[in-house]
C-alpha cells in the first residue's frame, strides 16, 4: 500500500495539471495515441481508420484527426486476441529476440553479447533478486503493444539498466569463481 500511495502522490500533481491545461488527465499519454493509431493505420498499413486524418492531413501532421485516449486506441481499435499477440511480441522483440530491440540495449548484435545476456537474465530469474526483472516488465507494460510497429529504440531506454546487469553477471560469476572477486562483493 505504502509504494502506490507514494507513487500516487507523485503522478497526482503532473495529472492534475493535465486536467487543469488540457482537460484531460491522462493528456500526456493520450496525444501519443493519436499518433500511434495514425502511425498505425495510414503508414504501417497503408490505409484509414474511423477517425485518421485525409492522406493529406497526415502529411501535414501525424497528430491529425479525431483525438482517442490511448485504451480507445489498443483496446478499442483492436481485438483482444490482437493486443495480446502484439504485446507479447513487442516483450519478445525488446527482451528477447537477438536481432530485435535487444541489440540496441546491449550494445552489440553479436552472439557473445547476446549469450551473456541470455545467460545473466537466467542467473536472474534463478537468485533471490530475480524481483529486479519485474522493473522492465512493468515499466514497459502496455507500451509493448506498439513495440511490433516499430518505434524509436530511444522509448525502451528504461530496460537498459537491468539489460546491463544480466549481461555483466556471468563476467562477474566467473571472477568469483576464479577468486579474484569476493562472495559478498
């Protein structure tokens, strides 16, 4: 209980103040969905929705048409069965597919880099933090669902952190092992 009403208490003034310029708490997320649904719609598959702007609108801006909150967009625009798919493919691409969004937070496409990280995010889910995976998970949380259309890799920085840890715990297992790093360091 402790975490969400600190969590709320932090996200309550930057709502309000949506609320109060905008007319819309959830304003900061909501304007993205109407870019999402046109990127969506007139770009990935080349044709129109309820609410997308003219050919010609869009090419003006990509924040043209008919204003959608965000859960309009996923939830209303979709099928269940397809928001399901594609945020299970976006977790896939981001966290595990090697030549998807998983090189960009490693760094490397090679195999090596991508071993290590296969093996550190093992090492995780096995030891008594494996709760620090929970932190991408839920901080990417329904942004998933736009991952497949193909986003600016700049959105999933958040899962950097942890993408670094598990890639350096081999190397740090491996110096343990060998004696040139202490068990309680």
């Amino acid at each position: 209980a402790v975490p969400v009403l600190v969590a709320v208490a932090l996200v309550a003034p930057h709502l309000a103040n949506n609320q109060r310029h905008f007319g819309d708490p959830m304003y900061s997320s909501n304007i993205h969905a109407v870019f999402y649904r046109n990127y969506e719609f007139m770009s990935v598959k080349g044709g129109g929705c309820d609410g997308c702007p003219t050919p010609q609108e869009y090419a003006l801006s990509s924040y043209a048409g008919r204003r959608i909150s965000m859960l309009g967009y996923i939830v209303g625009m979709h099928s269940l069965r397809a928001v399901a798919d594609n945020v299970v493919r976006g977790y896939y691409s981001l966290y595990m597919q090697r030549a998807g969004l998983v090189t960009v937070l490693l760094g490397t496409g090679s195999r090596w880099g991508y071993l290590l990280y296969a093996l550190g995010s093992c090492w995780l889910l096995v030891r008594p933090a494996r709760e620090l995976l929970l932190v991408p998970i839920l901080s990417l949380n329904l942004f998933a669902f736009i991952i497949p259309l193909g986003v600016d890799p700049r959105l999933v920085i958040q899962a950097l952190p942890i993408a670094a840890l598990a890639m350096s715990l081999p190397a740090i297992g491996l110096l343990r092992s060998v004696g040139v790093l202490r068990q309680d360091s």
